[in-house]
C-alpha cells in the first residue's frame, strides 16, 4: 500500500497495486476531509496498466469509475 500525498492535505488519496486473472493496475481511493477527523471516501478509480482483454488504447491514461459520492450518494454505514 502506498499514500501517495496530494497538494490539498484535506483531500488525502490512497493508491493500491492490483492483480487479477486478466490484468494489473492502480486502484485509487480519493478521500475528503471536512476536519482533522472527519474524513469519508469521495471517490474510487481504476487505472488499469496492462490486460489482455482490451486494446492499450482503450485503457492507457483512462481511469474506471468505481464510486462517485457525488453520483451515487453516501456510502450505506457512513455516518453522513
């Protein structure tokens, strides 16, 4: 696991190597902040880095959304 720090300390993202059966790539949780220990996950993406199922340039620089908070609302245990 890797937190890679961003320009705004209030919005934290944490990067994750991943591996499956049909390709490898980056999965990304993008986070705010309202306050020192306020935090929730605003959003998730994949970055995918090489697969056999797709063309390279159906993927390269592209990123797969996984969750929206602002698309698809809290998520069900937040306290929010």
């Amino acid at each position: 696991m890797e937190k890679e720090e961003t320009s705004n300390d209030k919005e934290p993202v944490i990067k994750f190597a991943v591996r499956g059966t049909l390709g490898n790539g980056l999965f990304y949780i993008k986070t705010k902040c309202d306050s020192e220990n306020d935090c929730y996950i605003n959003r998730c993406e994949l970055a995918i880095k090489e697969t056999p199922v797709l063309k390279p340039e159906e993927y390269e620089d592209k990123f797969l959304v996984i969750y929206d908070r602002q698309r698809q609302g809290p998520i069900h245990n937040e306290k929010n």
